[in-house]
C-alpha cells in the first residue's frame, strides 16, 4: 500500500504542476477577456433565469434551470468546502485561500463557456435522451477527428467522479466524534445513495432541488454565528490571507516555509476540486437542463464557483483561520474544522457540522453517481450504464475505509486529466461561445429596451 501511496503521490505532483495550474487560470483569464466580461455584467439576470423566470415546459431537456444549479451544486458543495479548505488551509497556508479567490472569479467565465458549450453540442442517446456534456462537445463541435480527447475526458471521468473522498471524511468524522466503524459508515453511505441514484437525473434534480438550499442556509448561518462571534479578528484573518498569498508562511505547523508557489497551486488544485470549474462536470449535468437558448444555461452554471468558493469555502477559510488550529499540524481535513468550529460554538456546534457534512457528502455522492453514469454511457452505451452504478457504490464503500492521503491523491490525479480535453475544447470553441453571448445579449437588451 505504501508503494501505490508514493506512486499516486508522484502522479498528483506532475499532474497538478504549473502547466496545469497555468491552464486553469490562463484559460480562465483568457474567456473572462474575450467575452469582455459581458457574462459577469449579467448576474441579475442569471439569477432571475435560474428562479425561473424564463422556464418552459416546452423546451428540450429533462431537468429545470435550477435543478440543473442544483445539482451541480451539491456536486461541487459537500465535503470539499469543508474538508478540502481545512486540507488547504493546513498544505498551503493562508494565502492559498486567496488563489482560491482567483480560481473561483475567473472559473465562472469558464463555466459559462464549457455550459454555453455543453447546450449548443446536445445529441440524443440511444434511448432517445438528451445529452450534453464535454465529451458530446469535443466529438460533435470538433469534429470525430478529436473523439480520442473525448473518450480520454470519459475514461478519467469514470474515477474523478467516485465519490471516495465524501465518503472517507463522513467516515474520519463519524470515527472521531462517535466512534462508529468506518464499515458501517460505508455501508450506510451506499444505501442512501442506492435510493436515488438508480432513479436517473430527474430524481436526482428533484431531491438536490430540496436538499441544496436547506444544508446551504444551515451552513451559512452557522459560519456567519462564528464571523460575529469572531469579528475582533477578522481584520487580520483577512489580512493573513492577502498578505500569505505572495510571501508565503512562516507557521509553525502543517504549513511551515510554505512558498507563493506552492500555496497559489495548492488553492488553485482545492478551488479546482471545490467548484470544479475547467474539469468538466458541471456540463454533464448543465447539458440536461430545460432550454432553447444555451447562453441561458451558461449564466446559470456563471453562479456556481461564486456560491461555492467565493462564499461557502471563504466562511469555512474564517472559521479555521480565526481558530489558529491550523498551525497545530495534528489534524486536517474535516476533522480539523470540526474543531475550529467547536473551539467557537461548543459542542452544539460541532454535533451540527457533523450534520451538515452529511447532508453536503450524500448530496456530492448522488450528483457524482450521475456524472460518472454519463462517462460510462458514452464509452460502453446508455444501455449498459446500470452497472457503472454498481460499480460506483462499491467506490462508495471502498472510500470509507481507505487512507485520505491515497483518495485525494487517486481523485486530484484523475480530475487533473480530466480537465486538460475539456479546456482544449473549450479554448477551441470559444469563437462559437462569444458569437452566441454577443446575439443573446444584443437581443436582451434589444428587449429592455422595447418594454
């Protein structure tokens, strides 16, 4: 086990190096340039698109505008935002809070364009439903010529969505503050997703439709209790964060002598896996939604990587921040804010994170099993996408009881390469995405002008 551990370690580190990281951002900088930031100035009118203002019955797809938010959301909102910015935290200090910042503001024009994609590149399957997603993309928008990249995008997409990290942390979590045996975590994990994964996409849009907004206000309203308990020390936090992102840290934990290399691409890598703008997922379920204009689908995936990181992963920064735990080099992941937040809140606090992290690490399992459902859909036919299913709940089970280290090794490496067609595609394609945003938005505001 300790050969795999080295292996999968050295596997992260090139996959995860600069090239990767400038891909992230320079893609992400680019689309942000060459739309002008037009998407960004469009914010309102995303939101009013994703409550539905603009739903019909009759458009194609299966799924609404905000059940297509939603469960993208609770795929990118689970244990990432609390764990992942706790492991963050710990490996990068600081200031790679800040890159996450810079991940996430620039991810959202990412986003717009791989969704805007992902809806002009729709083809039914062999059942007659409407697909999209980057691999449909690649092959439809590029041309078959380019299939090699879709079927690469599908192949590390079959690992990258196993939900083995949500399902390790609900175990260290549940392990460490009651006791309970990982197997039994495991096995209760994959029961509750059983119930909805075998339903297909509109069960699922329906259950993280009720599920997302209700762990959501949970969550904020815990951490925004910690921000006014804690605001004599925000100022500092704060200014820890800006301060860290260019000179490094000095801590004397976890994060000793930390760099602004490697804390900018440890935030980029966990701002990555938070909201998961530029590895392709959010398309796949994006692709579903109900709509005759893709640039519509595009704002509503925009609003993504801002809740995600900019305000779920930032409160989680403060609450562990605030603490000074991060410093102690004993403990990470979820475990690590756990403590902070019972450092703030007592023991009522931490029993109500535990609950959250559940409902935020089952939302993430049931989005995931329909992303990694569409992988093996498009690799080995629709017909026979039942048995990826099977195969993703014994994932499930075998991320409980296996170390964190080799599950957030084994699933960075595989969202890495998952985003290196994507983004190829995307690059390709953004003449395509910039000639449908400038029509839609001339139209817009062709029609407030006429009201």
């Amino acid at each position: 086990m300790q050969a795999i551990d080295s292996f999968l370690e050295s596997v992260v580190g090139y996959a995860w190096g600069m090239p990767l990281v400038v891909l992230l951002i320079g893609s992400g900088a680019f689309f942000c340039l060459y739309l002008r930031l037009r998407p960004l100035f469009h914010v309102w009118h995303a939101t009013a698109v994703t409550l539905g203002k603009y739903d019909s019955d009759d458009d194609p797809g299966h799924i609404s505008h905000f059940q297509a938010l939603s469960t993208a959301l609770a795929a990118t909102i689970g244990v990432g935002n609390i764990g992942g910015v706790a492991i963050a935290v710990t490996q990068g200090g600081a200031g790679a809070v800040f890159w996450m910042w810079v991940a996430a503001f620039v991810g959202m024009a990412t986003k717009f364009c791989s969704c805007t994609l992902s809806q002009l590149y729709r083809r039914p399957d062999e059942r007659g439903a409407l697909q999209g997603g980057p691999m449909y993309t690649i092959e439809l928008g590029l041309g078959r010529k380019f299939k090699p990249l879709a079927i690469m995008f599908c192949t590390f997409g079959l690992v990258g969505c196993l939900p083995m990290f949500q399902s390790n942390q609900v175990a260290e979590l549940l392990n460490a503050q009651f006791g309970l045996d990982p197997l039994l975590t495991g096995a209760g994990c994959v029961a509750l997703v059983a119930l909805v994964a075998f339903g297909g996409v509109e069960r699922i849009g329906a259950v993280t439709a009720r599920f997302v907004p209700v762990m959501c206000l949970l969550y904020l309203g815990m951490a925004l209790c910690i921000l006014v308990a804690r605001s004599d020390v925000a100022v500092d936090v704060f200014g820890r964060i800006f301060r860290e992102a260019f000179t490094g840290t000095a801590a004397t934990g976890a994060a000793m002598g930390i760099g602004f290399q490697q804390a900018m691409m440890i935030g980029v890598r966990r701002a990555a896996f938070s909201n998961e703008a530029g590895l392709g997922t959010a398309p796949l379920a994006h692709g579903a939604a109900k709509t005759s204009e893709p640039v519509r689908e595009g704002l509503v995936a925009m609003l993504g990587p801002f809740i995600d990181t900019i305000v779920v992963c930032s409160l989680t920064a403060f609450v562990i921040l605030s603490s000074g735990l991060e410093t102690v080099g004993k403990i990470s992941g979820v475990s690590l804010t756990a403590d902070a937040v019972q450092s703030a809140l007592g023991t009522p606090g931490r029993v109500l994170l535990v609950l959250i992290v559940m409902m935020f690490a089952v939302s993430t399992m049931v989005s995931y099993s329909y992303y990694g459902k569409r992988c093996f859909g498009y690799l080995f036919g629709v017909r026979s996408d039942w048995l990826y299913t099977w195969l993703y709940l014994i994932g499930l089970f075998g991320g409980a009881i296996v170390a964190v280290e080799t599950v957030v090794n084994l699933i960075d490496s595989a969202l890495a390469l998952m985003a290196v067609p994507n983004l190829i595609a995307t690059l390709l394609l953004a003449p395509k995405v910039k000639a449908a945003a400038t029509d839609y938005f001339d139209r817009l505001r062709a029609e407030r002008r006429a009201e």
